[in-house]
C-alpha cells in the first residue's frame, strides 16, 4: 500500500554556509527529525551531523585565534629559482645575510687595525685570543695549537653569526636551525681530522690507533674496534650536527611560541586572560636573552669539540 507523500511546509532546511544542515538547538534537532520522515535519528548520524558542526566552527575559530609554532617554520616556500639547485627560501636569504655580515666584521676589523685599537678592534681581538689560546692552544698545545687556530676561529665565528640570526628581528631564524648547514660543518670537521691523521700518521697508522687502542687485551678487540669504528666514523659527525640543529630549532620554537602568545593575550583573548601576556612576555624575554647565550655556547662547543677530535687523532697516546 502506498504511503501518502510528505505535506512541505514551505520552509526551507537551515543550513551551514558550507551547505551542510545547521542542527545545532533542540528545536532545529526536532525539524530535522520531521524533514527525517518523523523518524528518530540513528546514533551513528546523530554524532556524525554533531562532527559535521562543530569542525567548522572550529576551523572558523582557528583562523583568527592562536598559531602556535610549527617545523613549517623550517620549511618555508622558495622565492627565487624554485625548482633548481639555487633555490632561495627564507632560511637561505637568513644564511646569506649572517655570511656577508661575518665577512664585512672581519674585513673591517682587519683593515681599520691600529696600534692604539678602538672598541670595535678591542671586542674583535679579544675573540681571536679566546680562540687561539682557550680554544686552541689550551687542547693541542703550542705546535699544533697555532697551527689549526685559523680554522678553529673560522668555525667559532661563522657558527656563532649563523646561530646569532635567530634573535635578530626581521630574520627571526637561526641558520644553523635547518639541518643542512650543521651537516656541512661536521663534515668539514670529519674531514678535516682525518685528512690530518692520514698526513701525519698514513692510513695504516691513523686506523691502527683509532679502532685498536694500546693498553687494552686483544681479546677485548673482538667489542671495543666496531664501537671504536662507529665513534671516529659515525657518532662524531653525527652528534656535532644534531646538538647544534636540534639546540637552534629548540630556541626558535620557543622564541616564537612566547611571542606569539604574547600577541594573542594583548589583541585577541578575552579581558580577563590579557594579564597573561605580560607573563608570556617576559618569557619571551628571558628566552631571548638565553638565545644569545645559547648561540655563543654553541659555537664554543663547535669549537672546543673540533680541537678534541684533532687531538684524538693527532696525538692519540694523550
């Protein structure tokens, strides 16, 4: 038997501006029921109409309120030659930026030097005796101290320019925080201590000394050579590059967290909860503060782990 058709009323569904019903009140739940066929709704649509709500509203919440950091940061578009090896993004221009500037400090140093120096050449030369004599010197003695000083000074300051951009305004990112430049570092180190371990003591003699240490019983050698090889070839570069990346990208997302919280207290959040950015401020401030602490550290350690590992290898009876 043939059920008699719906009477419409005339009135049409209300719905969301994406075009799906706005069941959202008690009474719309009762229309809805009644454009149902007066049937009650199932469990299963009751939550997916309830999902289907309350996703866009909260999208449309999302969009004016709080953006918390994300490794998006990392991962900024291209602006230049996109698609090629010279691609430029953000990160890049940062990196090209912090170069020029390390080069144009000790250009200028060096061509403005006096006998009585100025503040600029006093701040500058008291960086290089730091890394000649607490760096260098101070790990590999007098000799070979003098002689890897220039390298140890170039990784120490151009680490610490990169690092330093990430509390700059307007570049707001370390260079070192992507983990493409830390790995071109330690692998300039990784090279650099083993070409001087081959020059000075041949291959036989450089794989003798660091996988098969003296003073240790042979039977040992079976355990202590594969973790001996895993460290000269493996860890040391590994560890290098993740410390320095991991420590800039750290402060980064903490730097940004703190002031972007900071701005959605004072401009968008209710009356009552604008006192907090005063408190995400001042953590924004602290935190930067360490940042800069945190740029030079890092460098330092850069450094001083540069001058260990040549020493390791250069002079492996110490």
């Amino acid at each position: 038997m043939r059920r008699p058709a719906r009477r419409t009323t005339g009135r049409s569904t209300p719905t969301h501006r994406l075009g799906f019903p706005a069941y959202t009140t008690a009474k719309c739940r009762q229309r809805a029921r009644a454009d149902a066929g007066g049937r009650h709704p199932r469990p299963q649509e009751t939550a997916l109409s309830s999902l289907a709500t309350i996703l866009p509203l909260a999208a449309e919440e999302s969009e004016s309120g709080f953006h918390a950091p994300s490794l998006a940061d990392f991962f900024p578009p291209a602006v230049a030659f996109e698609g090629t090896p010279f691609e430029l993004n953000r990160i890049m221009i940062v990196r090209l930026i912090a170069a020029a500037v390390a080069i144009l400090v000790i250009v200028l140093a060096a061509r403005r030097a006096k006998l009585v120096p100025g503040r600029f050449q006093v701040v500058i030369e008291m960086v290089l005796d730091f890394c000649r004599r607490q760096i260098a010197i101070e790990t590999l003695g007098e000799k070979l101290g003098n002689k890897y000083a220039p390298i140890i000074t170039t990784i120490f300051f151009t680490i610490f320019f990169f690092n330093i951009t990430g509390v700059v305004p307007f570049l707001n990112i370390a260079g070192t925080s992507v983990i493409g430049l830390p790995l071109i570092f330690a692998l300039w180190v990784f090279f650099l201590y083993i070409g001087a371990a081959v020059k000075k003591l041949g291959v036989g003699g450089f794989l003798k000394g660091a996988l098969f240490p003296a003073g240790v019983p042979k039977g040992l050698y079976v355990l202590l050579t594969p973790v001996e090889f895993l460290q000269v070839f493996l860890l040391r570069p590994a560890t290098l590059t993740i410390r320095l990346f991991a420590n800039m990208m750290a402060g980064h997302l903490l730097l940004a967290l703190c002031f972007a919280a900071t701005s959605f207290f004072f401009f968008e959040a209710a009356n009552g909860m604008k006192v907090l950015g005063v408190v995400t401020l001042a953590g924004g401030f602290a935190f930067f503060l360490l940042e800069i602490f945190v740029a030079a550290l890092q460098a330092y350690v850069f450094a001083i782990l540069t001058a260990v590992y040549l020493q390791m290898v250069l002079e492996p009876e110490h």
